[in-house]
C-alpha cells in the first residue's frame, strides 16, 4: 500500500490541500482542493472536516500545515555550534533580540547553517508565536486533523520547487512567490535556502492585477538588488535564475514585467513537472505549498529537519505528560483496586460454599457418630462434648488407656512383688484411672518396708505418697493404706 500524505495550505484568505501518494513509480498527486475564507461565515473547522468526508481524503494519512506567511519570521544570526545544538533543544533564551515575538512565546527552527572558516557560522532561523500556533492546532482539533508536522510557507514551496526543478538545487537561484497578500524571495545556493525576505503584496482598489504588475516587478528588482549586495557585494546578472510561484495568470504577468527590470532567466514553476497527477484532478490555483508540504512528510525526517510542532511539544508537553502520566497511573490504581476487591468477592464467595460444604459433612459426620442425637445446633462443639464425656467415662477403666497399665497386669505385678518373709494381706485395692489404692496389713512395719521396696521395683508403678502405718493394738497388726499411679511400661 503507497504511503500518503496531506498537506494544507492554510493562507490569510485561503485553505489549499493536496494528497498526495508515494509510489514505487514515484509521487503522484491524487486529491487538490482550494477555497476562499475571506467570508466570515466561512468556517476552517467544517472545511478541515470536510476533506475527509466531502471529498474523499485519506483519514489515515499523516497532516502536515503551514501557518500564513506573515506567521513566519526569518534571521539570520552568529552562532557556535554549542548555540545551534541549544536552539535545536528548543533553547531560545538568545533569540528574544532578533525576534518581534515575545521571548517566552517564541518557537524557532533551524532552517539552514552556513559555514565559516572561523569559529562561528551564520544560522538562518525561523520562529514564530506559540499562541498563534496553539490557535491553529485547536482550531485542527475541532476539524479532527491531527498533525505530524507544522512546516513554513517557504520551507514548503522550497521542497515544491526542487522537487519539480531539480535544477533549481544547482549553483544560486531565486525563488519568487506571490500570491494575493505577499511576496517572497527565497535565495538559495546548492539547494540550501540562504535568506529569506517576506514583503506585503501591493493591491489595486480595483483588483486590476495588470495594473499590479509594473510596481510590483519594480519591488521585486530593488529587493533582489539589495539581498544581492547584501550577500554577494555584487549585481545579479545575467546567469540569475528566478523561480516563479504564482496563479498561471499573475505568473504571466510578473515574468514579462519583471523582465524587463532585471537580467536573468525568469522560469514558472510547473507543480506537477515531475509528480504524476490522477485523473481527473485539475487544480486551477496554486499548490505549491500544500504539495510540498505533503512531499516533505513523505521524505526522511533527517532531510526535513524543520517541525514547529515538535518545538510546541517540548514546550507544552512536560505539562500534558505529567498530567497524562497521573491519569494512567490514577487508572491503573483504581484497575488494581477494582480487580483486588473483585478477587477479595471471589474468594469470599468460595470461601462461604466451602464452609456451607464443610458444615454439610460436619452434620452428616455428627448424625453417624450420635444418631441419639436428634437437635444439631453447632455439630462440632457437641460432637467435642460427647467425646469428652467419652473420654472421662473411659477414664474410668483404665483398660481403656493404651498408657496405662490393665488391672490384671497391676494385680499379677503386686502378686509378684509379696514380701518372701512376714504375713502380708491385702484387705482393699481400688484402681480408677491412672491411681492404685491398697488397703491392707502385715505382721511388722519390716515386712511393709520390704514390701514399699519392692513395690519400687515395679515398672509402670509409682509411689504417690509415703504410706502412714499404724499398729491395731487388738490384734497386733500394722494397717496401712497406700497409693499408686499407674502407667504403661515394661515388666
């Protein structure tokens, strides 16, 4: 698909556009359009919307504009190569003095650098208002252009004319444009634009173009006498070539006037001498502006260094992008808090079906293991409960206990453990839980001190409490009581 471009025009008293597309066989001009705005009922926004809608121009072309050429102002100042590199950062501090333009409103462009043996070379600048340009661009906005380049008048039809003559970019020529408010000389050397002079067109109060002719060619050949001296110290001759940018009309008229007041060849600019033109698309004013525009958005940016845009950009934009930049961040937040609170719902929600899940299987649990129990309220902390009353019941029978020793294997320890010598009777033995009391009697308190000895010996058994004996005086015999605690271990 062939890259295209759109340029416009934008003059004092006129709007002109051109399409135009870059091909394998080269450019070819594909849309024209050309209108008068002196009616104040003339509207730019509807006319910008218009060319994609009415008239069938590319919407995803790249825009590029000019301002008026009164927009413009041109100079040439002494600078170091330092200089040129803070002007190309849009550093225009040094330019408040050369400039009819605020200096905190000042946009400026490079435009040409002419090199000197000494330390110093001869820039030609152009600069215009931001305000002016913030106008232009709002007044875009609401048409729905959005531009990639803000050019001059003369840049473009400097672009225009080499293109079209390439001739033109050899040795010093002249180009001369005029159209219904200005005149302009534009010099260059070897392609490179060397100075430039706007000067307001004459009128005529009865629009008579023919009576316009005559002064305006003698403006003309004083200017070029003065700009000659002024950089060459010398009078153009003969060998001058002047490129005429005009309506076909006026074109006739200033070459026959002008050359009768100065030497030199006077050559009309043919916009589509090499720039093929579709069918159809006959453009009866002149496009040299809108079409170099166009040429120049369609060639490498290093070859088309000018763009005031990019200047209003670095100027305007820290603002815009700080602002931009809190309102992405300000979205990404508030994304990253709706996705948070989206998930906390989420996992709230499955959180609540699991839980309704597990107290589904805690009641079926319960109703297994306490089928008596018909009334549910928490089945957890009931089954809890039945399983402590489990558990202190169990307690009570101490075969129940897989760390306590069973009554049997307590009454076959005791029955090992009797005295060899002395009479020993045990009269009570009472084991609940994890304690043994005996009750009983023996001959003397030797044959319970053996006996508490070998009790000792007893693995899982343990003395609790130092027996307090007493001697019956009837019978004789010493009674005692004594406790044990239980627990499971090797015999």
């Amino acid at each position: 698909m062939p890259r295209r471009s759109i340029g416009i025009d934008i003059g004092r008293s006129h709007l002109r556009a051109v399409q135009i597309a870059r091909t394998p066989e080269g450019f070819r001009l594909e849309k024209a359009f050309g209108i008068q705005t002196r009616r104040n009922t003339d509207s730019l926004p509807d006319i910008f919307r218009s060319l994609i809608h009415e008239h069938g121009f590319d919407r995803r072309a790249d825009v590029a504009v000019s301002l008026p050429h009164h927009a413009f102002f041109f100079a040439d100042i002494e600078m170091d190569d330092a200089g040129l590199e803070r002007l190309r950062a849009a550093d225009v501090d040094g330019l408040k003095d050369h400039f009819p333009i605020p200096a905190e409103d000042i946009l400026a462009q490079v435009c040409s650098v002419l090199r000197f043996a000494g330390s110093k070379d001869s820039a030609l600048v152009a600069a215009t208002s931001s305000e002016l340009l913030r106008e232009e661009l709002r007044l875009l906005e609401e048409g729905k252009l959005r531009p990639v380049r803000v050019d001059t008048p003369v840049t473009a039809v400097h672009a225009a004319v080499v293109t079209n003559h390439p001739e033109s970019a050899r040795g010093v020529a002249l180009i001369l444009y005029a159209d219904e408010s200005t005149l302009s000389l534009t010099v260059m050397h070897d392609g490179s634009i060397l100075l430039v002079r706007n000067i307001p067109m004459l009128s005529s109060p009865d629009g008579n173009a023919e009576s316009l002719a005559g002064p305006t060619a003698e403006v003309v050949s004083q200017e070029i006498e003065i700009t000659w001296k002024r950089l060459f110290d010398t009078a153009p001759d003969a060998s001058l070539r002047i490129f005429l940018v005009a309506s076909p009309k006026t074109a006739e008229l200033l070459a026959s006037a002008i050359g009768e007041k100065i030497d030199g060849r006077i050559l009309p600019v043919d916009s589509c001498a090499s720039i093929a033109r579709a069918e159809g698309v006959n453009a009866d004013f002149p496009v040299c502006i809108a079409e170099g525009l166009a040429l120049r958005t369609l060639q490498p940016d290093e070859a088309n260094p000018i763009n005031f845009l990019a200047s209003y950009h670095t100027r305007t934009r820290p603002h815009v992008r700080m602002a931009r930049e809190l309102a992405v961040c300000a979205a990404l937040i508030a994304a990253v808090a709706g996705v948070w609170v989206v998930g906390l719902f989420l996992q709230l929600s499955s959180l609540e079906s699991r839980y309704a899940q597990l107290r589904t299987q805690a009641e079926e649990i319960f109703r297994q293991a306490v089928p008596e129990e018909k009334n549910i309220v928490d089945p957890v902390a009931q089954l809890q409960q039945k399983l402590d009353s489990c558990r202190k019941d169990a307690e009570l029978f101490t075969s129940f206990r897989p760390d306590r020793m069973a009554p049997m294997e307590i009454f076959q320890a005791l029955s090992q453990r009797a005295p060899a010598k002395g009479d020993l009777k045990l009269n009570y033995m009472l084991i609940t839980g994890g304690t043994v009391r005996i009750t009983g009697s023996c001959d003397s308190f030797v044959t319970l001190s053996e006996w508490q000895r070998l009790l000792e010996t007893i693995p899982g058994l343990q003395v609790k409490d130092v027996p307090s004996p007493k001697k019956d005086a009837g019978s004789g015999k010493v009674q005692f009581t004594i406790s044990l605690s239980s627990s499971k271990g090797k015999a």
